[in-house]
C-alpha cells in the first residue's frame, strides 16, 4: 500500500469519516484476498505452501469476515465495541500468520514473502483503524 493512497484516504477532517475509510479499504483488500484463496485455492495453494482446503476455507471466512467489516464501514456512526473487534481480530490474524509460518506452514519462498507481508498490511489495517478510533473519541 502506497503512501500516496493512504494519504488520500486520510485527507478528511471528519474522524469518523476517516475510520470509515479505512474499514472500507479493509474490506475490499480482505474481500479481494478472500476471493482469491478460494476461488484459486489450488494455484495459490502450491505456489505459496499451503494446503488448498485450508486455503479454501480460509479464502470462505476472509470473504465472509470482510462483508462484516464493510457493513460496519457503511455506518454513519460504526459502533466503538464492532471497530475495537475488528482492530482485535485484525492484530490476532496478523499474529497468527506469523505464528503459522514458522510452527504449522512449509511454505514456499513465495510464501516467506506472503505470508509476513499480508500479516503486515492487516497489522496496519488494525494501526490505521486503532488511531482513528482513538480520533472519534475527542
């Protein structure tokens, strides 16, 4: 993710507008990496060292847990407890993947690469969406 495109997303002056954004771009990056785990499970499976079924699966609940988090962006005023729950889940899934990598996964070299990078851009999903909480509540 660009510096470029977050600092578009960031230009409001409305705090909630901002932590709105940022769901959303959660959602459509998380909607779209969903999609493809289960709509390729195998390929991507393969190239990154994961098993397809658990790739499919996986692919299911991103999309599913994406549709949440972008109805909670859709709001006008997305509830403090469902923003807290997405920061949470976004920090446990980033710690997770990492934890995968190195106890549960074989990946590929393309799967060192993947895995700590899709794990980073949710801990930044849940950074961006923390802060911007934190800005509503002034």
């Amino acid at each position: 993710m660009s510096v470029t495109l977050l600092n578009g997303i960031a230009r409001t002056t409305e705090p909630r507008a901002l932590l709105r954004r940022f769901l959303a771009l959660d959602a459509v990056v998380t909607g779209a990496n969903g999609l493809a785990y289960a709509a390729f499970a195998g390929p991507v499976g393969e190239l990154i060292g994961v098993g397809e079924g658990l790739l499919f699966e996986l692919g299911l609940l991103l999309v599913v847990y994406a549709a949440g988090v972008g109805w909670l962006a859709s709001r006008r005023r997305p509830a403090a407890g469902a923003v807290k729950a997405v920061v949470e889940t976004n920090y446990l899934w980033a710690a997770a993947s990492l934890v995968a990598l190195v106890v549960w996964f074989s990946p590929t070299a393309a799967g060192m690469v993947w895995i700590p990078a899709q794990a980073l851009t949710v801990a930044g999903f849940a950074l961006a969406q923390q802060l911007a909480l934190r800005s509503t509540a002034k």
